[in-house]
C-alpha cells in the first residue's frame, strides 16, 4: 500500500490556496448517498402502501387495517422523495 495525500476539495473543485472548509472525496459523496437513499425508500414506501389501497383485501400487506394511513404514508413518502430530489439536485 502507497501512502499518497488526499485530494482536498472546496465545493467540488481543487482548492490549494487555504485549509479553510477543505474536505476529502470521501466526505463528498455521503450526502450523495444519503438523498439516493432516502429516493429508494420514498419509493419502496410508496409502493408498497399503494399495493395496500389497490389489491384485494386478502393480497394486501396490511389487510387495508386504515386507509388513513395508506394516504397519509403515501403523501409522506412522496414529500420524502421530493425533499430528497431536491437536495440530491444541490449536490450535484
């Protein structure tokens, strides 16, 4: 293994004039990885209480026990997934 110094970056670009707010790669693609992943279960939670209101009561996940909460976990995961859509467009 090679030790080598790790490229520091300033909002996204080489910066080498001051340490001031330097950071690592690494610590550039958390925040990345964290809006994709609030993206995934926007939509896993999204289908999976939409497949609750639409199938059949005996095929639904949670047998219909509240279609209240069908809605409100469906409008919750479509404000998740645009909060995270939002934030991952400023990353990028």
């Amino acid at each position: 293994m090679t030790h080598a110094e790790p490229e520091l970056y300033w909002g996204g670009q080489v910066y080498l004039r001051s340490w001031v707010g330097l950071c690592t790669t690494r610590k550039l693609r958390m925040p990345k990885a964290l809006c994709m992943s609030g993206m995934a279960i926007a939509i896993l939670v999204f289908m999976l209480f939409t497949f609750d209101l639409v199938a059949p009561e005996t095929m639904a996940p949670f047998r219909r026990a509240s279609v209240f909460m069908d809605v409100a976990m469906l409008v919750t995961a479509i404000l998740l997934g645009i909060a995270s859509w939002l934030t991952f467009r400023e990353q990028v």
